[in-house]
C-alpha cells in the first residue's frame, strides 16, 4: 500500500532548541498512527509542520507521493485536519459557527446556514451528540466538545486526521469512546496521526507506533502487537549512560515535615486535578514525584507553595497548618520552592542577581532596615553567594537573563538555599542543563537531605528519580498510583507501568 | 414645554455622526482592537472634507477627501499597531494629539484664517425630501436629511448581515474572540484585522464628511469627543449593530436635548455625562455578577464532586 | 568593568531613541513653519526665548515643567507595573472638587487645618479615582482603557455641573468658574516641594522596599507571586500613588496658581504627562527633562504668535510628533545586545 503521507528528513530549529532533528514518519490510508514521547519530544512540533501552522527548516513533505509547501489554508485543501491540543474554539458562539469556520458553505455572498446546519447535524448525530447546531458551545460538557472538535475537522473534509493528546482532558469513558470514533474513521479509508504519552491507549488505538525523544524518532514504525507499555515506556524514557551523583544513603527517619491531606484542586473547566491525595515528607528524606506529566504534579506543587487555592484539604508544615496561608507566611514557615519554569517563576531576567536573591527575602535584616535597602550589604551577600555556587559571568548590574541555564538555576539554587528551608519543593531542577550543572543541582539536593530537610523532587527524568529519591509515588490523574519505598529492587518497566495508569503498588 | 418633534429630528441628525463612527468602532471592537483614535480619525475627516469641497468646488469631492483622510490615518494607525507593535492606546492618543494641532495649524497656511472656516452655502451636503414622508406622522423627523444620514442608519442593518451572514463577518468574529482558532481554521487574521482597521477609518470619513459638510465649515475641535461618544455607545451596546443603532440614537437624542436645556438656563451638563455612566455600568456591572455567580456554582460543583468521591 | 561600559551603552541607547524622536518632531515642525512662509530658525528662537529669556518666562517655564513632571511619575508608576493610568484627568477633577468641596464646608475651621484637610482630601480623591479602573483590570478583568476614557468624560461632565450648578460655583462671573478659594501655598513652596517629590519618588523607587517590590513586580508577575510578594497589592498600591501623585500636580495648580476649578482646567494634562513619561523611558531623571522640554514648549509657544506669523498650534503639533516617534524602538538596545554577543562568539 502506498502512504498518503510521507514526511522526509523534518528539521526544524527554534531559538536555542532542535525541536526535530530529521524527523521521518510515513502514513497510510486507513491506520491509526500513534505518536509517542515526553513533553518536548517534538510531536507537536511535527504535526504543526504537517498542519502547515510551522515552517519547516529542512525535509520534505510528500501528499500523494507528491511533494507539497503549503499554509494551513493549504494543508486543509489537501484534505489536512489538525485536533490541537487545547480546544481552538470560540464558546461564545453556536457549534454551528464553531464548526464551518474556515470552510463555510456559500450562497452568493452570504454563508448557507440551512446547508451548513443539515451538515452538521449529520455529523452531530454521527458522534452521537444530541445538541443543537445553533447552541452555544459553552453549554457542552468537555468530552462534547472534544467530539466538536473531530466533527470541524471532518466538516471540511479531512482525509489525514492529527489528533494531539485529544484524551487528555478526557475520563475513560469518554477516551474509549473516541476510539470507537476513530476506529470507525478508519473505516472509511482516512488516515489518523493520534498522540498521546498514555500508554494504555497508545497500544489500544495504534495500528503503527513511533516514538520520539529530544526531536528524534528513537523507534519507527512499530506495528501492532509489536511493542506492549514496557517497551514504549523503555524508548520514551532512554537511558542516560554517563556517571551522575546518585544517593548514597537511602533511609530515612520517620519524622513528617509536609503533610499534605486529601487535597482537592479543580482547574478552570472544572475538571479534578488533585483527588484527595494525601501525602507525607519525613525529615531527611527526597520524596520523589514520578508520573507522566499534566497528571497533577504542576498542580501540587502550585497548591503547596500558595500559588493556587486548594479545593478542598489540608496542609500542614511542621505541625503548623499552612492550608489557607499566603505564598509568602508558606515561605516564612519554610517552603522552599526551585520551579519547573526558572525562565519565567524561578527568576526574574531582566533583573540583577540582588533583585533575583532579595525578592521576597526584603525584611531580612541582612538586607534592609523594615524600609530602606541596604544596598552594600546585598550586594556582598551576592559576591558571596556567586563565590559559594560557583556562578560564572555574573558581573555588577548585569542582568541574570544573559547567564547559561546552569548558571541561572545555581542563582534558584542560592536564593532558596540559603533560607534555610524546611521543606524544599524542586520541580524539574535540572531540565535543560549540561551534565556539569545537572550534578551540581543534585549535590545540592543530596547536601539538603542530609541537613534534615524535606525535599519533594518533581521530574519527569525517572533515572533522576530513581537514583536521588528515598521513596517515589507516581501520579497518574491526580492520584498516586503507587508507591515505590524500595527503588534499588524496581525497574524503570514497573515505574513506567504505574505511570501509564496500570500495575499496581510495590 | 419642549418641542418634542424638533427634539427628535435634531436627534436624529446629531446621531448620525456618532452611528458612522460607532460603526466603525464596532468592525474594530470585533477584532477585538479596542480603537481611541476615533476621534482623531474624523476630525482629520472633516478638515480634509472642508478642503476637498472647497478647493474642487464639489461637495462629493469632499466627502471623498474625507473617506480617503480618514482611511490614511487609519493605515498609519493599523502599521503602527499590527506591523511595528506600538501600544494601540498611545498610539491613539498621539494621533489625536497629532490632529488637533494639525487640523488648527493648517487652517492658516491653506485658509488664511484661525479656528474656523466657513464656506460658501452652495457647499454644503444637500438634503434629500421624500415627498410621502411628511404625511406620516414622528416618521417625519426622518425627512430632509442628507445622503449620509441615510447612510447611517442603513448601516447597522448593513453590519448586521456581514457580521452574522457572511464568511467575513465570521472570520472577524473568531479572529476577535479567539486569534489562536481562527489561524488553526486557515484564516489571514491579519488580513482580516487590516480590512477591519480600513473599514473603521472609511466610516469615520463619512462621519467626517457629515459632520463638516452639513454645515459647510471647519471649526477647531468640531468633533467635540464624538468618538469616545460613539466608543461609549458601543460599549453600552455590546458591540451590537443594531443595539448600538438604540443606543447612539438615544445619545443624539440626549445631545439634542441637552441643547435645549442650556439654552433655557438648565444644566445639560448631567445629561452630556448619561452616556458614559452608562457605558461605565455596561462595562463593569456584568463583570461583578458573573464573576459572583460563577465562583458559587464552581464551589457548588466542586463540592458535590468531592461528596461523590467520598461515598 | 567591561559590563558597566555595557549598560551605560544601554542606557544611552534607549534614550537615543527619544533624542531621535524629538529631532524628528522638531524637523518636520520645521516644515511645517516653512509651510506658513517663516524661518525655522526665527520659531525655534522665539519658543526659546518665550521659555527661558526673561524671569518670567523662567518661571512659566518651570511651573510647567512641575505640571508636566507630577502627571509623568503618576503615569510611570502605574505603567511600571502594566496599569495603563488614562483616567489622569478624571483624577485631578475629583481631586480639585474634593478641595474646593473641603474648603467651602470648612469654613470657620482654623487656616492650616482647613489646609491639611484640603490635602488630605484630594489624595483620596485622586488615589480612589485611580483605583476603579485598577480594580476592574486586576479583579475583574475589564480593560483598564474602558474604564478611564468613561472616568475621564464622567468627571469631566460632573465637575462642569457642579462648578455651573452648585454651592461652589461662582454666580457673579459669565465664566464657568468655581468660587475663589482663601487657601494659598505660595509659589516657591510648590516648587521646592515638586523638587522634593522628585528627589523622594527617585528614592523611593531605587532603594526602598516598596520601589523594589514594584520594579520586580512590573518585570515578571508570576516571579514576584512566587517569591512570596503579593503582586495584586503592590499593583493596588501602586495605583494609588499614581493617583496621589496626580492629586500633588492638581494642589499645585489650584492652590499655587488658579485658586479655583476653571471649566475644563484638566484637558490634555493627562497627555502631557503620558509623553514625558515615554520621551523620559520612565526613568526619573529621563522624565524630568521630558518634563522640561514639554514646560518649555508650552510656556514658549507665547511669544511665537507675537514675534511671528506661525500659530502656536505649531506647540501642539510638536508634541504629537513626539508622542508618536517615541513610541517606535528605532534602536533596540536587547538587538544590538545580542548582535554584540553573536560577534564575540
């Protein structure tokens, strides 16, 4: 059978990312095409190439066996439709409105709403939906509009289908449910690009599995039956083989620092992120947080630190409740916070080193007097600060934005450090940094748990996990799908089980 | 006692002005490019209308200098804040700020004169008489009136069924609603801003037009904050055509009124600020209660979820 | 020592941009008087010493420029912060009717206690003014812009009203004009204390815990938030020092010089501080001489109509050329910036 699409040799480049480094995938008629890898694998990437929304930099993309260079406009005249990963709708107006944007059947100069309407009222019935075309599309439940949006795309008249992460606003139900819908698709002979990092479905719905890591394809083509979740996970994660500081001396006391009890959050569309999950830090110990990402660690650690209101449970710190506590009394009962995002929460970059270090730390008598800044003091703070953490580059007045990113986090590092912390919260410390900085930021980790403190370490790295953490939990849709105390006799298999939602507690 | 006739045929005449900009302000709004260069836009509008007819001799070709006046603007306009990234606020302001002092300034190199200029009355825009008209009675008030007033109140009709009947009107609604959908779905959202930001500097040449021609002068500041006027009525009406035809005919009527009164000795000065307090209530009001009612139906929600989880 | 060269070049590339934008506006100003068949040369000197060739001339200028410079920092420090402060006018028409309103209810109270009171009175008048569209942009979400040109017109209209209509306004005069107040705050005490307010507000902002929450604050949002610095407050608190501040530029002018509400007395203030604010980049000692220029265009622009043919629009159009070139980056100093870094590498 020859491919409807051939993508050849995709390269595309961002400032300071490779996001696909001669990427090549092939699709058929008919197939069920599941794309597979972390966040920042370069899937997204990828499609949007396919979806004419990015340019390539380099490669080809042959439809038909034909090579094209198109717009989006262009990418749905070849019969291209693309379900981004958020919802590219308009709630304001009718599902009707929503659904012939871009593609609107005519009457003269006036758009055919009879037309249109009995169009869609076809594929609204198809999808088993009982709305009303002219309804307003907030009024749907979010598993409806997900349908809302595979029925724009079907509108127009797509032939190749790019569904990105569609369940992951989905419950099961409703996921299994769109596999039926997609099994049908292709029925009817049209080929569909489904991603996901949802191991469970990815081996339910791909006839044909790739996976990507760092930009690549680290394996092409599986076919079905091929690869069981083991096997996917092994490929997402890869293996790191270069020497990295591991924790020599797991164990700890059991003396809770964080207790954390049946915490609910809810996002803005109203979905659980956090499910009455309950957790506990001792003193001197790394607990580290596993689980595919968007499955609520974002969510915990803003909940924790202050920068979202829980729902509903408690927090304790040291026997102090913090539950309705502002960011900064959080702060002044000992959290200490390393963000996933240091380019935009960790710090701020068009500021010097003091405005990074003193943010929120003014009333330290170190720095000020209650109201005036003692500017000489501060600023020998940070000589010794940049001596102590080895932070290279950093001048007078220059602005910490112009560092490396190792040099940056180090900058993170100090700041919270150095407040002596009780709880330190580390998301993603050392994502993006070399290998240098990367053991840098854990001697750190491993030097804070010794000094007795708490450390809560979110990563999406699991040889990070595994070799800095006393006990692991994994996440998996807001909950803790299970429990890893002894992580020497666990393989990276059984944690990527827990993180696809299977397997059970160790 | 008021003549409430007079009143009505005044409104509708100071309401014109302010429908052709509101009009324009609404293409805007859909865009979601919020517009405070109205007021520049038509006060440039009328001093080039004022030119056009006084130095072609021909009131048409002043009401073309003026579309074509208020169009050139509202290409700087559109460069500046969709090419170059300035602030669309201060570049509002400076164009307002840039064509009041033009508009003065010029009338002495090209007029020979200061704060005003009055042509001669052949000049002036003429007003149409429809013949059956006078036999209806408040209906009247519509009759001799100039093409443009006319034009005006067809207008929100017209924006009506572009908006909501048409792959443009649609396109211009997502690109304001949501940018990100509308370029997922293949649409030029910068094109489509563009035609708006056009559309907008057009029909404040019109009102341009209208409000100079119809008095065949010039007058420093002629515009008299009609543009903020026109973005208040808008504002109150949601961005709707045909509600904001009601609300800028309540304005003139209000302006009309407010005329009246200040000839009588009254205070017409409360009345000039009914539009905003309006606008202000418009804009604010519906924010508070949605934002009090959705924070107790999420709560409710949310707790019934919990509830169901703990069973 | 290779950085701090580094920054001074910054420095002095963002204020090349207004130079530029300045240079430009008084170029095509200068067309714009060959346009009338005058000299350039002759405009631009009679300006000059209609802003600085006699004592009073000297003292226009600089009572401008103080106008000029409060209504700038009272812009800047909201805009630090992302708060676009366009309801500049309505506070100094709420401020100046608190005043007059204080004033006239006071009488018999002692002098300087009615004084005190007046002041007091048009802080909060102007810092609550300031706060309805910051309040509606940070809790409710509704742009700051709406709110403030409605302000602006509501005011407007309400303190016309009040100085035609009401126990406040002048009967006996044709003008729309308040009552005479008694209180006076002589000259060079306003324009020491503006010099004062320069001097603290500089302060204030570079060495203080406020001015440093607020800078941080401006520049990233999220970071302050999640350093434990409540954004919103430092948001709110910065809305109402620009209120105030603009509530110091309306004493000034009533109690210093107008000792009434003159009708319409706040048009157009609003935009001069806005441009001051945008030819100064917002730093205090940029804004102080975009103060000055404006002051002085404003207090020169007397003698140009009696010493030459050209209309003191020529003032206004100036201005506005100004306003609309500064806002184009001609340089970019974070381009040039890292083009200076790819060189090196």
């Amino acid at each position: 059978m020859e491919p409807i699409v051939q993508l050849k040799e995709i390269v595309k480049k961002f400032p300071g990312v490779l996001a696909n480094d001669h990427v090549s995938l092939d699709l058929y008629p008919g197939e069920c095409h599941a794309l597979v890898g972390e966040n920042g694998a370069g899937k997204s990437t990828l499609m949007k190439i396919l979806y004419g929304a990015y340019t390539a930099d380099g490669g080809q993309i042959l439809i038909d066996g034909k090579v094209h260079s198109y717009n989006v406009q262009g990418a749905r005249d070849l019969g291209i439709g693309m379900v981004y990963q958020n919802f590219m709708q308009v709630p304001e107006l009718s599902i009707l409105e929503n659904v012939i944007l871009g593609d609107p059947p005519k009457k003269g100069i006036a758009i055919d709403y009879k037309q249109a309407k009995e169009k869609v009222s076809v594929l609204l019935r198809r999808f088993g939906l009982k709305a009303d075309p002219d309804q307003p599309l907030k009024y749907l439940s979010v598993g409806e509009r997900q349908k809302v949006e595979i029925i724009k795309v079907l509108f127009f008249g797509a032939r190749i289908l790019i569904l990105d992460e569609p369940t992951a606003v989905l419950t099961p139900q409703e996921s299994e449910e769109l596999f039926r819908i997609i099994d049908d698709l292709k029925a009817d002979g049209d080929a569909i690009v489904f991603i996901s990092h949802k191991l469970r479905e990815v081996v339910r719905v791909g006839d044909r599995i790739t996976v990507m890591r760092n930009g690549r394809v680290v394996q092409e083509g599986w076919m079905r039956g091929d690869a069981n979740e083991t096997d996917i996970a092994r490929a997402m994660i890869g293996k790191r083989d270069v020497d990295l500081i591991q924790n020599e001396n797991r164990g700890t006391d059991v003396e809770p620092i964080l207790e954390v009890r049946n915490l609910w959050y809810f996002d803005e569309l109203g979905i659980a992120k956090l499910k009455d999950l309950s957790l506990k830090v001792n003193k001197g110990e790394i607990l580290g947080v596993g689980g595919v990402e968007g499955n609520g660690q974002t969510e915990l650690i803003n909940t924790l630190i202050g920068l979202l209101k829980q729902s509903h449970g408690e927090i304790i710190i040291d026997g102090e409740d913090v539950s309705r506590a502002s960011v900064s009394k959080r702060r002044a009962a000992g959290i200490g916070f390393i963000s996933e995002d240091r380019m935009t929460v960790g710090l701020v970059l068009n500021g010097t080193i003091e405005d990074n270090v003193i943010s929120g730390n003014e009333y330290n008598k170190a720095f000020s007097n209650g109201v005036v800044l003692n500017k000489d003091s501060i600023s020998a703070y940070c000589e010794d600060l940049i001596d102590r953490y080895s932070i290279f580059g950093m001048t007078k007045g220059k602005e910490v934005g112009q560092l490396s990113g190792g040099n940056m986090q180090k900058i993170v590092l100090a700041r919270e450090i150095e407040r002596g912390p009780k709880v330190l919260i580390a998301a993603q410390p050392t994502r993006g940094l070399d290998i240098g900085a990367t053991n840098f930021v854990r001697e750190k980790l491993l030097e804070e748990k010794e000094k007795g403190t708490a450390v809560i370490l979110v990563s999406a790295d699991l040889e990070e996990l595994m070799s800095l953490s006393d006990r692991m939990v994994i996440f998996y849709e807001g909950q803790i799908q299970g429990e890893v105390t002894d992580i020497a006799h666990t393989t990276e298999e059984e944690i990527g089980l827990l993180m696809g939602g299977a397997g059970s507690e160790r | 006692m008021m003549d409430w006739i007079s009143l009505l045929e005044l409104g509708v005449r100071h309401a014109a002005p302010i429908l052709l900009i509101a009009m324009g302000c609404l293409l805007a709004q859909k865009v979601s490019i919020f517009n405070l260069a109205l007021e520049g836009f038509t006060l440039f509008s009328c001093f080039f209308a004022v030119v056009g007819a006084f130095v072609f001799k021909n009131v048409w070709m002043g009401v073309l200098c003026g579309v074509l006046a208020g169009v050139l603007t509202a290409v700087i306009y559109s460069v500046f804040i969709l090419q170059l990234q300035v602030n669309p606020v201060i570049c509002a302001l400076s164009i307002n700020t840039l064509v009041t002092g033009l508009t003065r300034y010029l009338l002495k190199p090209i007029f020979n004169t200061s704060g005003r200029f009055v042509m001669p009355s052949e000049l002036a825009l003429p007003t149409i008489h429809i013949g059956f008209l006078d036999s209806i009675p408040v209906v009247s008030v519509l009759n001799n009136k100039s093409v443009l007033v006319y034009l005006s109140l067809l207008l929100p009709f017209i924006l009506y069924y572009v908006l909501f009947h048409t792959e443009f009107g649609l396109n211009m609604r997502i690109t304001g609603l949501n940018e990100e959908a509308a370029l997922a779905a293949g649409v030029n959202t910068k094109k489509v801003k563009y035609t708006a930001l056009l559309l907008n500097g057009a029909l404040c040449g019109l009102a341009g037009a209208e409000l100079a021609l119809s008095v065949y002068m010039f007058n420093v500041g002629m515009t008299n904050g009609r543009g903020f006027t026109a973005l208040a009525a808008v504002t109150l009406a949601g961005a709707h055509p045909l509600v904001a035809l009601g609300t800028c005919m309540l304005f003139g009527v209000s302006e009309s009124l407010s005329i009246q009164l200040s000839t009588s000795g009254y205070s017409a000065y409360l009345l000039g600020a009914i539009p905003y307090a309006m606008a202000l209530t418009a804009a604010l009001l519906p924010r508070i209660i949605r934002l009090v009612s959705n924070n107790m139906k999420k709560k409710s929600a949310e707790r019934q979820a919990i509830e169901l989880h703990s069973n | 020592m290779k950085d701090k060269t580094s920054n001074l070049i910054r420095n002095l590339i963002n204020s090349s941009n207004s130079i530029v934008a300045v240079l430009i506006a008084f170029l095509i100003g200068g067309f714009m008087v060959l346009l009338v068949g005058e000299s350039p040369i002759n405009a631009y000197s009679a300006i000059l010493k209609g802003a600085f060739g006699s004592p009073t001339a000297i003292r226009n200028t600089v009572r401008f420029a103080i106008q000029v410079m409060l209504m700038a920092y009272s812009f800047s420090v909201c805009n630090r912060c992302g708060y676009f402060n366009i309801s500049q006018e309505a506070q100094l028409y709420t401020s100046a009717l608190a005043m007059v309103f204080v004033s006239f209810w006071t009488e018999g109270l002692p002098g300087p206690l009615r004084l005190v009171l007046m002041i007091l009175a048009a802080a909060a008048a102007g810092a609550l003014t300031c706060l309805i569209p910051a309040v509606a942009k940070f809790k409710l979400g509704v742009n700051e812009v709406v709110v403030g040109v409605m302000l602006n017109y509501l005011t407007k209209f309400i303190c016309q009203h009040l100085i035609a209509f009401s126990p406040i306004a002048a009967k006996r005069t044709s003008s729309i004009v308040s009552i005479e107040i008694p209180e006076h705050i002589p000259v060079p005490v306003i324009t020491v204390g503006a010099v004062l307010i320069v001097i603290a507000y500089a302060f204030i902002l570079r060495s203080t815990i406020p001015g440093h929450r607020l800078t941080v604050t401006g520049k990233n949002k999220q970071f302050a938030q999640a350093s434990g610095i409540d954004a919103t407050k430092v948001l709110l608190m910065a809305a109402v020092t620009g209120g105030v501040l603009s509530a110091l530029c309306c004493m000034g002018e009533i109690l210093g010089y107008f000792h009434m509400i003159y009708n319409e007395f706040a048009a157009g203030m609003g935009t001069d501080g806005m441009t001051a604010a945008f030819i100064g980049n917002n730093t205090p000692i940029g804004m102080m001489f975009g103060s000055l220029l404006l002051g002085a265009l404003k207090s020169g622009s007397v003698l140009l109509s009696v010493l030459t043919e050209v209309p003191t629009e020529l003032i206004d159009c100036v201005q506005g050329l100004i306003m609309f070139f500064a806002t184009i980056k001609f340089f970019n100093a974070a381009q040039i910036d890292l083009k200076r870094r790819r060189v090196v590498e």
